[in-house]
C-alpha cells in the first residue's frame, strides 16, 4: 500500500524504531526489498537517487516503484533521495512519489533554505513530503569521493533554525556516516542526534546507513533516528552472489544472475530491517 513520507515516519515513532530506506534503481533490487519487507510484515521506502539517472531513467523506474508500492502487502513510500534540482522533483511528484529528499546541503546556508522552501510548496501540491539535509557526509551517495575529507558535523543550534526557516517534514544530519563502502569504522557522535532531535522535534534521517554496528544502529534509533538509507551493502550482498555463481557453475542465461542477485539482497535487506525495527 502507497503512503507518504509523514504516514510512515509516524509508523516508526509510534513504534519507537526507523525504517529502512532502500535505493532501488532496477527491478531486482525493488523485488527484493518488497518481498524482505513482506516476509517481516515490515513498512518500508524505496528510493531513487537522482544520481541514479544514468542507470534506471526516472520515467522509467519511477511507475515501476509507484505501482510495486500499491500492490504491496505492507506500507511502503515511495521517495526521491538526493535530489538537487527542483525541476527533476517535479518530474518524481509528477509520477506520484510520496516522498522527496531536497538536497542542498553544499549550498550556502541561505540558498539551501531559499530552495527547500521551494521544495516544500512543491511537494505539498501533490500531498508529499519533503527531507532535507544540513551537514555534509563524507562521500555522496554511491560511495564516490566527492567531499571525502570527513564530515561537517551539524550543529544542534543551527538544525533547529533551518527548520523553522524551512517547514521541512524530515531532517538529514551530519553525524559520522558517510555513503558508500566503509574503509574505516565510522566515528558517530550519537549524543548530537540526541540533541538535534530534541532542539528540531522532527524525525531524524541517517544517511550512509550501510555498515554501522548493530549497536550504534539502536543507540541512535534510540535518539531519534526515525529513518535509515540502506543501500552500498546490500548491493555488495548481490555483487557477491553473482561472483559465486560465476565460479562455482558455467552460467548460460543472465536472468540466472539477476536472480541469484535478488535472493542475497534480498536476504541482507531482511537482516537490516530486523534491526531497524528493534526486533
């Protein structure tokens, strides 16, 4: 069942948990996360990273999303994740994405509000709701280099008066994760995701979600973490089942990849969601 962005951060506040947000740029990925989800009787978003144009089209990925989350047996939101230009968020509210993630967060402080309003007015004329982000993560998602130096760590103060200034639905803060694969154990300061929770009253979003302990995963669903992007390692998860296909049996047809694919992803989205649901 298709649901907003507000509908299902309520789900997890209710709850007391996070749900897991999940990049899902072709259909096995969208399978596997569904079917992971469907299994645990758990809510959860699938995503789309603008970054992703080059590998599934927004016009064509997007009403697959769309109607895989109507036909799900759980409530699912479908969401824009990084998005930078506001004229490719129209095109995601347009096809009926219940969620977006405006982000212009190596903009300078003003223009990064000037536009997230923007994005909010936008997002509210389709019904959706909108994500933004303050701070800057240690490599952009897909785990490229760009802005590899470390985190800007957000600070408390200034969270709470970007979203006053902003009316966002949803914050993003910097607090020690970075996107991609890990090369060293990210160093997270989870009592300043306590604090921002606290100074905002907004649910809190953790970008580069993929690689952090399952202890610092409750300490900061336990702080206020309500929503968790997932997505380099669950790929890797599927990268791998191919590569032991490969060498294990003389593969003919691709779709026996693509599924072998499927199955591991879908197995690690499970294990991550069990814990983001604090079970």
């Amino acid at each position: 069942m298709l649901v907003t962005l507000n509908e299902i951060l309520a789900i997890a506040e209710e709850k007391n948990c996070a749900i897991g947000a999940f990049n899902t740029p072709n259909l096995e990925c969208i399978t596997a996360v569904l079917n992971a989800a469907e299994k645990l009787n758990a809510p959860v978003i699938i995503s789309h990273a603008e970054l992703h144009e080059s590998v599934a089209p927004l016009a064509v990925i997007g009403p697959v999303m769309v109607q895989a989350a109507k036909l799900a047996k759980v409530p699912v939101c479908v969401h824009l994740d990084h998005c930078e230009t506001l004229s490719y968020m129209d095109q995601a509210l347009k096809l009926g994405f219940t969620g977006v993630m405006y982000d212009g967060s190596v903009l300078p402080y003003k223009e990064n509000v000037s536009n997230t309003r923007i994005a909010v007015a936008l997002a509210k004329e389709y019904g959706a709701n909108v994500e933004a982000e303050i701070g800057q993560l240690a490599a952009r998602e897909g785990g490229s280099e760009e802005n590899a130096g470390g985190p800007v760590y957000t600070d408390p103060d200034l969270a709470a008066r970007f979203c006053a200034e902003t009316g966002i639905d949803a914050l993003a803060p910097s607090f020690g994760t970075a996107h991609g694969i890990y090369k060293s154990k990210p160093v997270l300061d989870l009592d300043r995701v306590k604090q921002i929770a606290e100074k905002t009253g907004l649910p809190l979003v953790m970008h580069g979600g993929s690689g952090v302990s399952d202890e610092d995963y409750r300490t900061a669903i336990r702080n206020g973490i309500r929503k968790i992007n997932y997505y380099s390692y669950m790929a890797k998860a599927g990268v791998s089942a191919v590569k032991a296909m490969l060498e294990a049996e003389d593969v003919t047809f691709f779709h026996d990849l693509a599924l072998a694919a499927q199955n591991a992803m879908e197995e690690n989205a499970a294990k991550a969601m069990a814990v983001f649901n604090m079970t």
